[in-house]
C-alpha cells in the first residue's frame, strides 16, 4: 500500500505518488490521478459526462486553485464563474463554455482570490467512490455546491463580472 499525503488543495488523503501534476492546478500528483479517473470515466460513459462533467472540471479547478500567477488567477475566475453560471443561473451547460471563454478578456484586471479554508468538505476523494452514474450526479452536484459556498466571500465579485458579459 502506498503511503498517502494530505492534498494542498483540497486536504483530501491521497497516494503519495510521483506522477504527473498540473502546471497551474494545484493538487498533488495522488490527487491529479484521481481528478485523470474521473475525467476518464466520464468521458467514456455519456450518462456520467453530460450530467457532470462541467461541474467536475469547475469544482476540481477551484478547489485547487494553486499559487498566485497569471494562469492561476484566470483559473480561478473562469471556473467559478462555471459554478454559478451552472447552479444559480441554470445555464445551458452547451453555453457555458462560450461564455467562460469570454471573461478571458478581462484577465489582465483580475487579482488573486485568497482561497477559503477549509475549500469545501468534499472532494474528489468522495466522487471517485460513486458506484453509478446516478450516485456519481449526486455526488457531483453536492461537491460543486459545497465548493462554490466556500467561496461565499467572492460571489459578489464573480456575479458582476458574469453580469458584464452576458447582459
């Protein structure tokens, strides 16, 4: 059994790995391997994909929104706006992706966002456990909604950049 390691962006335990990581994602390598599993199950079955996987890409970047950069700092921008266009609004999520891509233009003004501790209490961790695509919905659901109330602080400010680009 491998030795596990305390993830510094979501504080899940994880394998202590030395596999690939991301550049900007901030996540260890155990925990990047599990968000890898994820994406591959959801790829390869349209009941878990299209159900979730916007919010599992949102969630697991804001989640682990990793060092103050450039990149980074856009990550966490854009996926939380994922998040609220997703849950509060009710967006289409075929529409989603567009309007994220557009809020890339205001990058240069935007200002790191001190993460919230804790960053939610579920984590990817939790999501890989689901034995269905019903459970694994749910699960998702939960953990996007968990993550984005985190972030409470910042709702304000991701509301009014959404608001500049879709009105």
């Amino acid at each position: 059994m491998n030795a596990r390691i305390k993830c510094y962006g979501c504080g899940a335990l994880v394998d202590d790995t030395n596999g690939a990581t991301h550049e900007y994602i901030g996540a260890v390598a155990g925990c990047w391997a599990i968000f890898g599993e994820i994406l591959a199950r959801e790829f390869n079955n349209p009941s878990y994909f299209y159900s979730a996987h916007r919010l599992t890409v949102d969630t697991y970047a804001v989640q682990h929104p990793g060092v103050p950069n450039r990149k980074s700092t856009q990550s966490v921008y854009v996926h939380l706006a994922g998040l609220y266009l997703t849950l509060e609004k009710n967006v289409d999520v075929q529409k989603t992706p567009k309007i994220m891509s557009s809020l890339t233009q205001q990058s240069e003004s935007f200002v790191w966002l001190e993460p919230p501790v804790p960053n939610g209490t579920i984590t990817i961790v939790d999501v890989v456990k689901a034995e269905s695509a019903e459970e694994h919905q749910e699960v998702v659901k939960h953990w996007a909604k968990d993550v984005w109330q985190a972030w409470e602080s910042y709702h304000p400010k991701i509301k009014q950049l959404v608001a500049e680009f879709t009105n």
